[in-house]
C-alpha cells in the first residue's frame, strides 16, 4: 500500500489548528514548497472542519460547577505580591486589585474549545484514514474475485517457526498479487523478506513489514509473469533484506506454490 506517510498528514493537521513547534511548521513548509496535493487537500480540510465545528458551537455560559472548578484552581495558584512603598506625607496609597474572575472563566472555556476541537480532528483523521483504507481495499478486490486468480497457502520448511502463516492470492491477468501474513515477528536485528520464484531462479519482492502484533499486507501491482511464476518464499534475512536482490542470503522459512 503506498500511502501518504501519516506524519506529514498528523503535521497537516496541527498545521491547522496552529499547533505546531517552530521545527515542525518549518519542516511542513518546506515540505509544501516542493508540492504535496495530498497535505494541501488534508490542510483544507483540517481548515474547513474547524470553522465548520467552531460555527456549530452554541453559545452559552459556563456551567456553576465548571466555574467553582476554575475559581478553586485559580485560588490555588498564590504569586508574589510586590512590597507596599512606605506611604509617606503627600503621598496616596493605590490599592492593588485581584485577578479578575472573568478572565479566568474566558481562559477555562478557550482551553475546553481547544480540547473539544482537537478531540474532533483526531476523530476526523482516524475517520480519513479508514476511508482511504478502505477505498484501498476495493481497489485490490479484484484481485480475489478475478475469474482465473490463484490462491495459495504457504508452507513451512524444516527452518520456520511454527507460529508463522501465510497467504496468497495472484490474478494472473494482470499479475497484481495480495498476500497476507500472520506471526511474523523476527528475531533482533533480522527481517522477513518475499521472494517470487520463477522456474528455479528467485527474485526479491519486498521486505515483509509487520504490524505490533506481527501481521502484514503486501499489495504487489506486479508479482510476476504468470507464464514463469511457480512460486512465492519467505526468507529470513539480516536486518535491510538479502544483500543480491537475486538470492535469498538467509534460510527460506515458507514457500507457496502458485502454478497452474
């Protein structure tokens, strides 16, 4: 899956709601300036759902305990007094006055429309990514349901971890190829890596990227000629995958045949 990387996409979104180091903004601006549609389209659209969820606010004033809140946390907070100038003959005392409560209510209830609005684009941002996420899934539906697709399961060799599973599915019309991966948590400072096997010669597809819990997609736009395509493998390789893209240097722990 080739999405946008989801940093730049959590940068948009503080971009917009002007919460951003001074290190990240210039970073995502620099960014811009090269051009990036898909941050320029999440920007205003981070942009529109603010002035939307801002103009939905219905007025109104602080609740009596959220004031009783505010109040008790603002009396909590004792700062330094100056010490009174000696008064002396010809001179008139200024009384100092306390902090205005006002303004402590105003400040409690920018921080809670704060909170609220960025609650909100979180929401919104989980929301984005599960449509594209989903919009990625029909896009590679064909694959499954293509009237001549192959399906395979992998199959351990003597030097694979029991726990490890495997999945394929080829359309050999248009040699797009989904395959899914269940275990595949590596030892330190090693990586899973697939490979296609066509006739006896291999050829590197990608390194296998797990999720925490050790599950993983590969969507391949193209895994092969199905006239030479016999086969997928899995090896374990040292960390950054076999050094010969044309060889697996570590043992081959699963294989798939995919042939007719």
């Amino acid at each position: 899956m080739s999405a946008h990387p989801e940093e730049w996409l959590d940068l948009c979104a503080g971009y917009a709601l002007d919460d951003l180091s001074a290190a990240d903004r210039r970073r995502l601006e620099e960014h811009l300036e090269h051009g990036c549609a898909a941050c320029e389209e999440t920007i205003a659209d981070c942009s529109s759902a603010t002035v939307t969820l801002a103009r939905s606010a219905p007025a109104g004033m602080p609740s009596r305990a959220l004031r009783e809140r505010v109040l008790i946390a603002a009396g909590s907070v004792r700062h330094p007094m100056p010490s009174p100038e000696p008064v002396g003959e010809g001179t008139r005392a200024v009384a100092l006055e306390p902090p205005r409560r006002r303004e402590w209510v105003s400040y409690a209830l920018y921080m809670a429309a704060a909170l609220l609005l960025y609650t909100a684009l979180s929401q919104w941002h989980q929301g984005s990514l599960l449509r594209r996420e989903l919009a990625e899934a029909r896009r590679w539906s064909p694959v499954m349901d293509a009237p001549g697709a192959r399906f395979a399961e992998f199959r351990l060799t003597p030097a694979g971890a029991a726990d490890l599973r495997a999945r394929a599915a080829y359309d050999p019309g248009t040699r797009r190829a989904v395959l899914v991966f269940e275990n595949f948590k590596a030892p330190p400072g090693s990586e899973y890596e697939l490979w296609a096997i066509h006739g006896t010669q291999p050829s590197a597809l990608g390194l296998i990227r797990p999720d925490a819990a050790g599950r993983a997609v590969m969507r391949l736009e193209d895994a092969g000629d199905p006239r030479t395509l016999a086969a997928f493998a899995v090896s374990l390789e040292p960390a950054g995958g076999a050094p010969a893209p044309g060889a697996p240097r570590g043992p081959v722990v699963l294989v798939a045949s995919i042939g007719r």
